[in-house]
C-alpha cells in the first residue's frame, strides 16, 4: 500500500516518540508498504519540529531533527511535486499532501483528522487518523 502521512503525524513519529504515530511510521517502513513523501513535506516537518513548542515538546537537538529528517527519504519513496498541477482544496497546507498522493499514485492519505474526504483522488482513501490507519493495515474496521 502507497501511504501519504500528513506533518502533524510525522512530527510525532521522532526517534524519542513511543506513540501511536511513531509504531505507524515504523510499521509502514518495515513491512510491504510505501511511505510517499516529498520535498516540501520533509521542509515542513523540519520546520515544524524547530517551534520552541515542539522543542520544548520533544526535546529534539538539532542533530536528532537531522537525523530523523535524513531518515525519512531513506525509508520512503520521494516524489517530486508539479506546481502546474491544480488542487482543488481550499486550505493551501493540504496542497502539498493531496499534491504528493496524486503524483505517488497513492492508496491512501493519512490526515490528522482535516476533512480531505472531499478530494476527488482516484484509488485513494483518506483515512483520518492513525489509530484508524492503524486498523485498516491490521486489516480491522474502526467504527
């Protein structure tokens, strides 16, 4: 299954993270599926994990944000983005993962819960959530 993960749940799949997200991100690179990322993603994951919040947060170093960063276009599939390519989304920070989706001929898209169910992606399922996500590559239904 090709995957697209949203920011907000790669940036609480770091290296320190024991959660939810961070046993999706290794369950995706460890096993038959494909994480899709592109340049822009891993820009905003870098850029996200530098707000004093998230610091303070995660309490990241530079160098472990720069590992974690250099570690993502190993475990995944880049793709790279086409600004000619039209999105028919009304918040521009979704762009860049519908974008990604399209051109990675994705399975399925993984928000943190944005309404992205509206997109008009052939093959692709948005599946709000990790825990969902979660359950739909356990092969279970979460109501």
């Amino acid at each position: 299954m090709r995957i697209v993960l949203d920011t907000a749940i790669l940036v609480r799949a770091t290296e320190g993270s024991n959660g939810p997200a961070r046993q999706l991100l290794l369950h995706i690179v460890t096993g038959s599926d494909t994480l899709l990322l592109c340049n822009e993603i891993l820009f905003e994951v870098a850029k996200v994990l530098r707000y004093p919040r998230m610091l303070a947060l995660h309490g990241l170093s530079e160098n472990r944000i720069y590992e974690f960063i250099c570690f993502l276009p190993e475990a995944s599939e880049l793709v790279a983005l086409d600004s000619l390519l039209s999105v028919p989304i009304r918040d521009e920070n979704d762009i860049i993962v519908v974008q990604t989706a399209m051109i990675g001929d994705a399975d399925v898209i993984c928000p943190p819960g944005a309404p992205l169910r509206s997109i008009p992606l052939p093959r692709c399922a948005v599946i709000e959530g990790v825990a969902s996500l979660r359950a739909h590559l356990a092969g279970t239904v979460i109501m």
